[in-house]
C-alpha cells in the first residue's frame, strides 16, 4: 500500500466515512479510528484485544475494539 494510498483512508476515517462502513481495521485504520499508536495497539493485542492475520495482514473487528474499550471504562 502507497503512503498516498494510506493518507487517502486516513482521510476519510477523518471525514467519518470509512469508520462507518468497514466492519473490520487494518491495523492503521485502527489506530486512526481511535488515536492511538502502533505501540498501544500491540499493547491491547497482548491485553485481549482479539485480531486476526490473514496473509500477513493483521485485522480488528470494529466491534470488538468498542467492546475493548468499553470494558476498560472507569467508574468514578
């Protein structure tokens, strides 16, 4: 994948459009989704966060980074 290509998706996660329709992130679509960097996402992998590698390609199901996150709400 270009760099072109890249910015072209992080921009329309940006605009809301791509976070909307894909069920499952690539792992740059991911960390664009939620702000946060290659290095806390390997973090939450190794926490429980599920994720698939299909060719080399590692996968999110969106719902399941919400429900990672959800899980991890502090009560005051």
């Amino acid at each position: 994948m270009t760099t072109n290509t890249i910015e072209k998706r992080l921009h329309a996660l940006e605009r809301g459009v791509a976070k909307q329709n894909l069920t499952y992130y690539k792992m740059v679509e991911a960390m664009a989704a939620v702000s946060i960097s290659r290095n806390t996402l390997k973090k939450w992998f190794r926490e429980g966060l599920p994720y698939s590698v299909i060719d080399g390609t590692t996968l999110v199901k969106r719902s399941d980074l919400e429900a990672f996150i959800d899980s991890h709400v502090r009560k005051a």
